[in-house]
C-alpha cells in the first residue's frame, strides 16, 4: 500500500483545487505510488508529489507528464493548466521595484532602448554600408521581424555616433506625415544633405491612402527629396513589396538598395533573450534559453512574441531569475500574448468590453489580398473624453497592448493580430460590414474637416448601407460618426418629402395635362373617325355605283367593264362589289359559249337512222333547228364529255363539233348522267313509276342494267350524288329517295325524306352525310344524314326568289353552290352547317338553268361553277375566285387616268392593276 500524502492546506484557491484533482486523478489510476509514477513520468517521485502538494504550480510539463502517468488526457489537463496559471499568475509576480523591464514587449525598441537592443548587429552592419553609397535604402521584412526596432533602436543610435556623414536623423510614419508633400518638406527642413529620414511602417501609404494621385505625390515628393535634399531609409513589410514594385520610380530607386530582414538565427537569438536580462541584473535559467531558441528559431515574424513572453516572465521571475516556469505560467511564445490579451478583455465590465471591441476593429486596417495591419487612430475619433473610453485605454495600454501618446492611439505591434484568437474572429464576422464603418469614418471626417458642408453628406445606397450596419447591437458609433450619420439621414428626409411635395404637384399637373390631352385627342379621333367613316361611306358608295355600272356595261363595252370592276374592288371590296367583280369576270366555258350545238331532233331520221350532221349543227329531217336542253353532263375518264337532254345523249369533248351519239326511244321526263358518264338513270313519260339505270360504256348504245320500281309513285327527278353510287329520286309528293347503287345484292331505298314542300332540286355530299334540297319556296335545307331513315335538319339559307333551280356541294363539302330564277349563282361557305356564313353572288342567265356543277379541275378554278341550260343549250363557267378574277380582268390593261377622273371625280388615282 502506498504511504499516505501531507493533507492539503486549508483554504479554496485555485492552486488547491488544481493539487486536489491530480490526487483524484492518482486514485482513479489505481492510488499508484509515486516511485510508480516517476517510472512512467522519467521524473522523480519527489517532483510528481511536489505536483500535487498545493504549494506552487508545477510546470505544464510536469503536469502532463503526471498526467499521462494516470491515464489521463493531456489535452484536457493543458488547457486546466493554463486558466489555473491566469489566475495564480499575478500572486507570484513580485512587486515592482520601480525598474525599467529588459525586454520591450509588443512595442519596438526606441533609439533610448538602444543599450538593451541585441541580436541584429549584422544586419545593422549591412545597413549601414548599404546606406554609405545609396540614397535610399528600403528595409523589407515580415511583420515581427524587428524593423521598426533595427530602424529605431539601431540605425538612429549609429547616426548619432557618427556612423554616416549625416549625424541627424528623424523617424516618422506616413501617417504622421498625414502623406503630404508639404509636411514633408516641413519635416525635412531647409539643410541640404543633414539629415537621414527614416519612413517606418512604409506600407500605411497603401494601407490609409485611397486616392491614387495622392499616393503617387506623396511617393514622388519622396524620391525627390532623396535625390536633392536627405537620406531616405523606409521601412516596408514584405507582403507590400509587389505595391511597392508598382511605381516606377521606386523600383528603380530600390535597385541594389535593399535590405531582407529574416529570422534570428539561433545565437542572435540567445543575444537577445540573455544580453538585456544581464543589463538589468537578471540572469536567464540555461533550460529557459533552450526552450525559448527551440520555439523560435526559424519562425518568421515570431521576435514580438519572444519579446512578449520574456515580459511576462520577468514579471514571473524568482528574485532575478527568469525560469522556465515563469515562462511556461506566461503561456509561452504560443499563448503568453492571447493569455494577456484575454486576461486584460476579461478584467472589463461588460459595456467596457463593447468598447475594447470597437477599439481594436478601429486600430486594425483590413487588408486586401494582404495580412490586415495595424492602424494609427486620433484620439478624437474614440470619443476619449468619454470616462469608459479612457478607462479601457489605459487598462489596454498597462498590458502593453496598445500604445498611446499625446494625439493618437495604435496597436502595439501587429502579432496581436494573428496571436489574439478573439481579435482575429472579430475581424472575420464580417468584413464587409467592417469596410462599410471604415468608410463610414473617413466620410464623417471629410465632413467635419469641410465645415459640415450638406453636399458632402451620405446619400442612395451609401447611406441605406451605413443606415443598416450601424443599427446593429455590436456596432458603437463615434460621437462624430453618429452626428454624420443623423445629418444624412435629416438631410434624405428632407429631400424625400421635398421630392414628395414635388411629385404630388407635377402628379396634379400631369393629371391636368392627361385630362386636357384626352380631350384633345378624342376630339381629334372623333374627327378623325367622322372624316375616315365619311370618306369610308363615300368611297362605298362610289365602289357600289360604278360596280353595278360595269355589270350593267358587260355587253356594251365589255372592256371598260373589267377595268372599272377592278378598280371599284380596289377602293372598297364590299360584297356587293365583289359580287360584281365576280359578275363581270364570269365567262362562257371555254371562254366562249357554246351556242344551238345540240339540234332539236324528232321520229324522222336519216337513212342510217341518225340525224344527219352539219358544220356545228346536225340537220334534222324536218328542218327544225330549235335546241333540247342539256339536263346533265359527265366527264369520263378520258377527257371525254357527256351530255344528255331529255331524249339524247350526245359527245360534246368538240364543243364546235358536238356529236350525236344515241336516242332513246320513249319519251322521258327525267334524265340524268353520273359525274364520270359511266350511268345513267331515266324516268319514261309512260311508266314515271320506275327508274331505268343504263350502262354507258358504249354511249352509242346504252345497256339496261336495272329497274327501279316504285309502286304507286310517279317520279319527276333523278341525281346522281358525286360517286355515282348513289341515286336521288324527287316524287311529285316532294318526297325524296335516297337509293344505293353499289350494294352485292342490287339497289336499294336507304334513306328518304316526306313531306317537305315544294322541292324541285337536290345535291349529295361526297361522303353521303350532307343533304341539300331546294324548291320553288327559293328556300335552300340542309340535312344531316347520320341517321339517313330520320334526317336531322340542321339549317336553312337565305330565301331567293325565283325558286331553287339546282344545287351541287363541293367535293370537299366545305362549299354549296345553288342557281335561282332570279339570274343568280351563289356560292355558300357550309363549314359551319348550322350558321352557313353570307353567299358570294354572281349575277347571269338562269332563267332555264337545269342542272349546276362543281367543276373536277384543281388550281384557281377549285370555286368554279358549271352550269347547264335549256333555252339556248349553252354550257357557263361561273368563277368565285376572287384573285383570279381580277388576274383575268387586269389582262385586258389598267383603268387610264382619264376614265378614273371620269368615275371616280375627286378621289385620288391609284392604278388599280399596279
């Protein structure tokens, strides 16, 4: 069994509680002895007990080698080390003797600092012989490499001991120089070649300087004074070198005059930690020198931080001695700047922590594409009258961590940067929002510096941004800033409700000038409609008139008659005028008519019982001359063209030289040829009971094919539909049949409509759906025949006077085409059955008109009507086409100007063929 420990000494302190832990931590590790520790450690049993004694915070690395010893987490037991180290820290520093510390801290070296300045008599060697030949020397490094300390405590101390020619010097930054020419030549003096001017902290002319042109002054009034006037040494961190190298005339003076400032080696670091303790009667533990030349050899920019830590330790040290223990306490070079910046942010109340914070993100310049930096502030800009201000200023500066003087308050050094984990957090939160209160500072400034002039105030989106990020809870405006910003703000109120006040008037005039506008402008649509209504109505009627003129002048002067039809159609194609366009156009088929062609034939015939023929007319034996009208024609296969009359069947493909082919020998009422002339059906006087159906092969002969018997009913009509297979019947009761022709098993009745009064015509649609009767009520029916046994009526058209002649629906039933007694020929549009649009008409003879037809060629003639008669047994082309028909009308010339003057007095003359 282990021996028993000294208890612990009565109290609560943190050193206690961190020694009670470690004995707990033993016991849970088994209670091993401390002989079984120090095997596991490689430390003595005495040292591991001193550990846990209570008395004196053991060093971290004893701590965690008893640690690991007992299982424990070393990760854990660091960090416990560390707040436990915080707190006891300042209980082991001894009181001050009113001495000046070696070390200097985050703060450079000072030319009063330069009998504790060591570790840089090399490079400050080089620099000197650099300086013996060149007017300016630029000294480029790392931040923490010792710049501003080899500039301050090195070179001005070796001017002064007559080190150069000149034995004065004077170091300033750019932005005590406010980076202007004229300070600078105040600066400078009126001695030619007296004076060495060293520039510190050379990049603030690109950190603080916005403007280009006055950067480039700035640089320029520089050079030209090394040139005529003084030595010029600058001192420049590294990651400035590529602005530098923008501007040539300080690449050019530069060439051959620079100085890299790298890391202490390792025995130039010994110099420094041990040289300056001895200066004071201090010594440094040899262990402590070790420790410190392993953590810092070879790191760049690490010099701050040893200067920190070595300040820290001596507050720690025992007597004159500075150990590692001491050191470890402080945080190290790792932790001792981050422990005494929190430790310093944590002492504060709460408020004052918000102004620490605003404090530091005023004092840090954010850098672009480079490491942020250190910034210089006026006083004024902090609002240092108020108490809270000054009180975390002070406290920051006791802890070295800034640095103030008379005018303006700095960052010690730039470490504090990247070494003060909260810091760095604060300035990545929200970078944007940090340049937007940047921004926000320079431009209260201007402000102020311009008598508060109005126009330099925020305004748009520059004020709407800064307006947001100083509404938030962390953000603490200047007095300065906030009386710029309120101003802005008062300032777009004003303008807002100036604008307001504006708009609502210009609003009213505007509504003024709308109303008067719209008066104006309907009474000049009004006149504008009244005049185009007029000249509309006019020009109708003129169309009107000379339309009906040019229909009434067709026989007399045919050729004025096209003209003057195209030219009203060119002024206003009203349907009656392209009626007449249609009337004028329509021509005989063929272009001509074909006249008597077919001789009135009776029982006396020629020796081989036919007719005989003459020239145009076939000479009958009693000398009669007077025509059979034509009741139906049929286009065969091979262009050749049937026709019928009552009686004959005649070849009419010559139409000068019609050819009589056969007669029947019974007296017929009804007689009708199929479309393609293949059939035939009669209907005799002597037997109106029956249909006869004929083959017509052989047109000369005529072969009985069927009879259509129909008891009891006497027939006046007969129509093929547009196959051919399917034969329409009209009774003397009106009632019409519908009879299949193309049945296995012979004809029969498959629809009929009864009952309808006064038909006297009919016409099929192609695909037998479609019904249209006309009678002499000049009434035209359409039917639908889905159920062909009870038809549906499904409209009807227009009445015409003079009863139906005849009807046909175009192959593709989309168009109906009907003849009346009134000598017109109209042409329907049934796409729609139950509201069929308005009738194109064309007016002509159709006083005997018998039968109507859509004519089978394509092209323009697709509207085209055929039309047979009686009276002079004469064939006319009936054209609804209207394009074309102003094509044919236009071939004869244009309407001269003369004529134009002539019927249309007044109106402006457009060629109506151009």
């Amino acid at each position: 069994m282990p021996r028993g420990e000294r208890p612990l000494d009565d109290g609560d302190t943190p050193l206690l509680r961190f020694a009670a832990d470690l004995r707990t931590l033993r016991d849970q590790a088994g209670g091993r002895t401390y002989r079984q520790l120090g095997t596991r450690a490689h430390y003595s049993a005495t040292t591991l007990s001193d550990a846990a004694g209570g008395r004196k915070l053991p060093s971290l690395a004893v701590t965690l080698a008893y640690v690991q010893a007992c299982d424990g987490d070393p990760g854990v037991w660091e960090s416990r080390w560390r707040e436990v180290a915080a707190e006891v820290a300042p209980s082991e520093t001894p009181p001050s003797d009113g001495g000046t510390p070696p070390y200097a801290g985050l703060a450079a070296f000072q030319p009063e600092d330069a009998d504790r300045f060591f570790g840089r008599e090399r490079f400050l060697d080089d620099l000197v012989d650099r300086m013996s030949d060149r007017r300016l020397v630029g000294v480029f490094g790392a931040s923490g490499a010792g710049k501003s300390s080899l500039l301050r405590a090195g070179l001005v101390p070796r001017i002064a001991e007559g080190a150069l020619e000149c034995t004065s010097s004077v170091v300033v930054t750019p932005a005590e120089l406010d980076l202007s020419p004229d300070v600078l030549d105040r600066v400078i003096g009126a001695e030619v070649d007296a004076l060495v001017l060293v520039v510190d902290q050379f990049e603030e002319v690109f950190t603080l300087c916005q403007d280009t042109a006055a950067r480039t002054a700035f640089i320029e009034a520089l050079l030209d004074a090394s040139r005529t006037r003084c030595q010029v040494v600058i001192g420049v961190r590294a990651d400035f070198y590529g602005h530098c190298a923008q501007h040539t005339g300080l690449v050019e003076a530069l060439r051959d005059a620079q100085l890299l400032l790298g890391p202490m080696s390792a025995e130039e670091l010994r110099q420094a930690i041990m040289r300056p303790a001895a200066k004071v009667g201090c010594t440094v533990e040899t262990a402590l020198v070790t420790r410190l030349v392993a953590d810092a050899t070879g790191q760049p920019g690490v010099l701050p931080l040893v200067s920190h830590a070595l300040l820290e330790t001596w507050r720690r040290r025992r007597g004159t001695t500075l150990t590692l223990a001491g050191y470890e306490a402080a945080g190290g070079i790792q932790h001792a700047l981050a422990q005494t910046a929190e430790r310093t942010y944590t002492a504060l109340e709460t408020d004052q922590r918000a102004l620490a914070r605003q404090v530091f993100l005023r004092l840090t310049a954010l850098g672009d594409r480079t490491e942020d930096t250190k910034r210089r502030l006026a006083r004024g800009e902090l609002d240092t009258d108020d108490v809270d201000t000054q009180v975390v200023l002070d406290r920051l500066a006791h802890a070295r961590l800034l640095t103030l003087d008379q005018d303006a308050v700095e960052i010690a050094h730039e470490v504090l940067i990247r070494a003060w984990p909260r810091l760095r957090g604060w300035l990545n939160e929200n970078r944007d929002g940090l340049r937007t209160g940047r921004q926000l500072t320079e431009a209260a400034a201007t402000w102020d510096l311009l008598a508060r002039d109005p126009d330099s105030l925020y305004r748009g989106t520059r004020l709407d941004a800064a307006a947001e990020w100083a509404a938030r809870d962390e953000v603490r405006l200047s007095s300065r800033e906030r009386e710029f910003l309120t101003a802005s703000l008062s300032a777009r109120d004003r303008e807002q409700s100036l604008a307001l006040r504006r708009t609502r008037r210009l609003r009213q005039l505007v509504a003024l000038l709308l109303v008067l506008l719209v008066l104006a402008g309907g009474a000049i649509v009004q006149t504008i409609r009244a005049q185009a209504l007029a000249d509309e109505q006019r020009n109708i009627a003129v169309a009107q008139q000379i339309a009906s003129a040019a229909v009434r002048m067709r026989d007399s002067n045919p050729t004025l008659a096209k003209k003057l039809s195209v030219a009203a159609y060119r002024l206003e194609p009203t349907r009656d005028v392209v009626d007449g366009l249609l009337t004028t156009s329509t021509a005989t088929w063929g272009d001509h008519l074909v006249r008597r062609v077919i001789p009135r034939a009776d029982s006396s015939m020629g020796p081989d019982g036919n007719p005989v023929r003459g020239r145009g007319q076939a000479a009958v034996p009693d000398g009669s001359s007077e025509p059979d009208a034509v009741r139906s024609l049929g286009f065969t296969s091979r262009d050749r063209v049937l026709a019928t009359t009552l009686e004959e069947v005649w070849d009419l493909t010559d139409a000068a030289e019609p050819a009589f082919l056969h007669r029947f020998p019974n007296r017929l009422i009804a007689a009708s040829l199929s479309p393609d002339g293949s059939r035939m059906a009669t209907v005799d006087a002597d037997d109106s009971t029956s249909v006869r159906l004929w083959d017509m092969a052989d047109p000369s002969a005529p072969a009985l094919v069927s009879t259509l018997s129909r008891p009891g009913v006497r027939g006046r009509e007969v129509r093929f539909d547009q196959s051919g297979q399917v034969l329409v019947t009209i009774d003397e009761d009106s009632t019409t049949g519908l009879w299949r022709l193309d049945s296995p098993a012979g004809p029969f009745v498959f629809g009929e409509l009864r009952s309808i009064p006064h038909i006297s015509t009919v016409a099929l649609s192609r695909d037998r759906r479609l019904l249209a009767t006309g009678g002499v009520d000049g009434v035209i029916r359409l039917w639908d025949l889905a159920d062909p046994l009870r038809p549906e009526k499904l409209s009807e058209l227009t009445a015409q006077s003079g009863g139906i002649k005849a009807l046909a629906i175009s192959e593709d039933g989309e168009h109906l085409a009907s003849a009346a007694g009134d000598d017109t020929v109209r042409l329907w549009t049934i796409t729609d059955r139950r509201r069929p649009g308005a009738p194109a008409t064309v007016t002509g003879p159709t006083t005997t008109v018998h039968s109507i037809e859509f004519t089978p060629r394509a092209g323009s003639d697709r509207n085209a009507v055929v039309m047979t008669s009686s009276g002079d047994g004469s064939s006319r082309r009936w054209d609804f086409d209207e394009a074309g028909a102003v094509a044919r009308l236009c071939a004869g010339g244009p309407l001269s100007r003369q004529d134009w003057d002539r019927f249309f007095p007044g109106l402006p003359f457009t060629a109506p063929c151009g």
